[in-house]
C-alpha cells in the first residue's frame, strides 16, 4: 500500500515540533540553573555568520506550518520576521505550528499533490509540485533547523543527546 503525503509529512513534523520544544525546556532549565540570562543561549549561534537558536527554532514552525499553508496559497517565502524574544515566545510558535498541523486532513493534503508551489525569495522562484515542496524542501529544512538548535545547545555544554533530538518515536503498537 502506498504511502499518503500526510504520513510522509505530518507525523515527522510533529515528531520534530516536539522535540524542539523539549530542546527549548531544556534550555530554559539550564539557564535557571546556571543563573545565565535567557539571551545567552537565545542569541547563541554555532558561527557568527549562522542565524541564532531563537530564528533556528522559528524556522521549524516556519517550515511545518508554514509549509503547509503554502499548499494553499500556491507560494511559499521565507519569513524573515524577527523571532521570538523569549523562550514563551518560542513555545507558543511552535504550539501553534503543533495545533495548525494537527488539523491538517489525509485527504486535505492529498488532493495537493500535483498542485505547483513556487518558493519564493526576492527574485529567485523555485516551482515544485506540492508533494515535491514538503518532502524535498520543506522537510529537509526542518530537519536542518532542529539540528542547528540541537548543536547550539551542544556547543553551550547543555547536557543533551541523540534521543533530545528524536523525541517521540512512533513505534509499533
């Protein structure tokens, strides 16, 4: 039996919504602890010509939520809004991007599939059939701006691992 679009995207975005959530408790706490300022891990960046974790975390609810919003709107461009200042603020984008991708139908994002999304950024236009933009831009994306937060946190010295980053596998029941 095939796969759906739904299965090969939304679950995984979800697994990954998570996840970076629990990376940003994760912070929180450690902050708490080590009497550090939210800012010093909210600015951090791997190198200083790399986005901080606050816009890392923002991309991941960008590159779900987001994504799928695109689906209907035909067009997708990157939001280059600041992100939120404050780990609440961080939580709630992703909380929203949870509750936005939660509501998405089987059925709603199979009937995309073959519809054209264009990825947008000043001139550069990128056309990709629906299904193409979420596996093969979108998730990717995602992915890359998780694992970004991930390191970030490595880098500082947090105490995280591998099963931080995965969050709730999907076994079988």
């Amino acid at each position: 039996m095939p796969i759906s679009l739904h299965a090969a995207f939304v679950p995984s975005a979800l697994q990954i919504i998570g996840s970076t959530r629990g990376l940003i408790d994760t912070a929180d706490t450690w902050c708490d602890e080590q009497g550090r300022a939210a800012e010093t891990v909210l600015g951090a960046r791997i190198y200083e010509d790399m986005l901080p974790f606050a816009y890392q975390v923002k991309s991941v609810a960008v590159h779900t939520q987001s994504a799928i919003a695109a689906l209907n709107e035909g067009r997708f461009s990157p939001d280059m809004a600041p992100p939120p200042a404050s780990f609440d603020g961080l939580r709630a984008q992703l909380d929203e991007a949870r509750a936005a991708l939660e509501k998405v139908g089987v059925e709603e994002l199979e009937e995309k599939i073959g519809q054209e999304v264009r990825f947008e950024f000043g001139k550069l236009s990128l056309p990709f059939d629906a299904e193409d933009f979420l596996l093969s831009f979108s998730q990717p994306n995602y992915a890359f701006h998780a694992a970004t937060a991930y390191d970030i946190l490595r880098m500082l010295g947090i105490k995280i691992g591998k099963t931080d980053f995965l969050g709730r596998l999907r076994m079988r029941r």
